[in-house]
DNA sequence: CTAAATGTTTAGGTGTGACTAAATTAAAGC
DNA sequence: GCTTTAATTTAGTCACACCTAAACATTTAG
C-alpha cells in the first residue's frame, strides 16, 4: 500500500473515532486531508476494491477489519516515532508530528517492533494518545475526558490533545498547560463557554474551543 | 524533490565515483535503477531543469554542484540511518540496507543533524562507508585498498565493501570475513585470480570476483 | 570509409492520484 | 409532497513516472 492510501485510512480512522454514525461521509474526509470531494469518491472505490473500506455510493465508507488493522499499524508507528524524536532526539512537543507523518510510511514490520523494544515498549505517545501494541491493540483504561466536559471545582492531570497543530501546542505551552500538568476547573463562563481553572500555580483562561481539545485524566 | 528524482541523483553519483569519464551514460543509469534508458531519457531532462545536472544528448548526464550537494545529503541519511539500525536496534549487518533505502528520503534537516549527534558522530557506516558530515564533506583518509589489487604477504583489515547486497554479506559473513577482521594475503592464482588468505585463524580462499568488492585498509 | 551493431531519443500509451465542471442524488424547508 | 439547497458522483483533464516500439545517432569492424 502506498503513501497515499495510508493517509486516506488513517482519515477514515480518526474521523470514525468521533463520529457516532458507522459510515464516514465524502466530504469530511476531503476536508481532513485538503482534497476535493470528487478525488476521494475515486479513491474510495479502490480501497474498497482492495477489501480495506466498505463503501456505499451518497453514503460515504467505514474501515473493513482489514482496514481497521492497516489504520491501527499506521497510528502505531506513527505514535512511536514521535516517541524517539522526543525522548531520543530532544525535539520539542510540537515539533514531532510532522516528521512522524513521514516515518510512519515506512515499510518493515521488524523496524517498528524494534523501534517498540529500543523506546522500552512506551504506552502513550508525546501527546497523552495510546500506542496500538504489535497485534492493533489499545489498551487505553485511564478514566479521561475533555476539558470542555469537566464540571467546576473538578480536578485532573493534562495527557493529551485532539489538534496537534504547532500553533495550538505553542499556545498551550505559553499559558502553562503541558502534558501531566495537574489542573482544577474553577468556574465556566455560560455566556461563551469559556473555562477558568488553575494550572500549577496559575490561573488561567482557556475558550471552549481550545477546551474541546485538551484531555484530561480525572482524579 | 521526489523520492524518484533523489534515487537517480543517488545512482549517478554512485556511477561517477567508479566510472572515469565524466559524463554517465543513460544505460547504466537505467540499468543500477532497474528501468528503461527511455525513462531515464526523460528523467535526466527534468532534472536538467531543475539545475541539478547537466545533461548532454547522446552523452549522459553529469551532477552540477547543486545535484552533488543533493546526493551527499542523501547518502548521509542512508548511511546515518544504517548506524542507527545497527548500533540501537540491533539489526545484522545485511539487513540495514534495505530498510535505509527507505528512511533516506525522509526530509528534515534538523532531524538529520540531530541522529548523526545521537549516534555520536559516526564517521563511517556499517559497511565501512565514509559518512559525509553535514557541509557534504567527506573525511576519508584511510589508506585502503581493493583486496583483489593487495600483494602476496599484505596484510590489513576489512573495512567495507563495494555490494551491500544481502547475499554477498552472508557469505562474507559465512567465510569470517566482517569489518575489522584482520586479514593477510597468501597466496593469489594466476589461473583465475582467486585469492588465498588467512582471515583471524582461518584459511579461505575467495574468488577474483569477490575479492573485487572488499575493501581492505593496508597495514 | 562505409555498413552493421549498439546505444539513445522520440512518440505514443498506461496507471495513479489529483483537479474542475456538470450531472445526479439526497436532505431540508415550506 | 414538492421544491430548493447541499452533498456526491461522473466525466473529462492534467502531471508524473514509468513503459514499448520505432526513429535516429554514434561507435565499431571489416
């Protein structure tokens, strides 16, 4: 399998993960790789020829087990480079997906699972998400939920993020939100959603949006 | 720059480091990458374009310095990523190439720099080969030597070879002739060329053909 | 020094993955 | 339930990197 149809089942992958609907729709998946709409109806036709998608015309497609395996292989190597860079390397936070995007096309299933070994078999990645182990697994039992969702004088420990875009990762590190930062929630805005809550030390503001992608483990 | 355009930069700097004329021919070029001199005709014109060589009809092509830059760049990758395969995650010595060809197109300078500090600066890779430093500049003082061109009663050791294919390195391997294995000439037949030496304790004897492909440094 | 053999290029074609514009289907509003 | 709107698919192009077959240039041999 190629580049392209990778990044094409990793889509479908996350985009299945957050809707509830079993079937992911044309357009949502233009929009999360930066294509047309027409490009991914063509291309779904071949995955679904090559038994990776079930695809169904106006309807949009969802991952075949064959798929699913392919996608969970993908987001497990991509989650362990991302490890190396950080731990090994010294990148920093927000610097690591993009080069995980390109090293987690590459093809040896002895590298990955060396890979695995070398970092001493990491079970989360640099930005709180859960590696699949050799055989697709996720075992992901901490009690989580987003920020957005916590009640007041709720408290937690920050483990990951659903944008892993630099700038919203800069943001974050500018207003003293990072990984295993222990935060309570002190009151929501009801006019805009808005979060206030203390971080460490200090007190925060925080919009609803950028809360909707801030996870956090309940204490 | 594409993974295809690269692996031809590749494949002519190889050729010129062998080959004394300066121009490489379409045919030789076709034939290191497995394809048809039609399509390294037409490749060889884009890359002309691009500045990357200079291409002349019926002659070949030669790297400009922008292309040379180029190649050394990619050669440093393959040759730091084969450390990184043997030295940290333990794969044989005839299994690195591969998965190289791969990681070698993955584009990030700070990356590249960041692995060559994480291996402590390695100055030559697994099969002995001068890794070029980050100006492309390769160090490589060595006094070496074919081993098909060494004297009866020279001695010396292994450094590298000249096919890192995987079947000539098993039977290197086979016959205990591994980098750093001291070696003294013996004895060499007229009739066909081969080779008798002593390699650590042992006698073998090795084919003119092999003996062309190892690299010896000189006592 | 010419003719045959060899190597190279041109011309035209294929598969892949993208695009735009037009046609079709499904969903939403009245 | 019909009509308008929005989403999706189809049809027709394009760029890319490869191919084959035919035309053309260069080298080699007699």
């Amino acid at each position: 399998m190629n580049t392209s149809q990778e990044n094409y089942l990793k889509a479908i992958y996350s985009l299945s993960e957050k809707s509830d609907s079993e079937f992911i729709n044309t357009s949502s998946i233009a929009h999360k790789l930066n294509m047309k709409p027409a490009s991914v109806t063509e291309m779904l036709k071949k995955l679904e020829v090559k038994k990776l998608v079930e695809y169904k015309k106006y309807k949009g497609a969802k991952l075949s087990e064959k798929g699913s395996q392919a996608a969970l292989n993908i987001i497990r190597k991509h989650r362990l480079w991302e490890v190396f860079l950080l731990k090994k390397l010294h990148f920093k936070w927000d610097e690591v997906h993009e080069i995980a995007e390109q090293l987690e096309h590459i093809q040896s299933k002895e590298l990955t699972d060396r890979l695995d070994d070398f970092l001493e078999n990491p079970r989360f990645d640099p930005h709180g998400d859960p590696i699949p182990d050799k055989h697709g697994i996720i075992t992901d039992n901490r009690n989580t939920s987003l920020l957005s969702e916590m009640g007041v004088k709720q408290s937690g420990t920050m483990t990951g993020v659903q944008d892993s875009s630099s700038i919203f990762l800069k943001y974050l590190e500018r207003i003293n939100i990072t990984l295993g930062q222990k935060i309570e929630v002190l009151d929501k805005m009801d006019f805009d959603g808005s979060i206030i809550l203390v971080a460490g030390e200090k007190e925060v503001s925080i919009s609803a949006q950028a809360a909707q992608n801030i996870i956090i483990r309940i204490n």
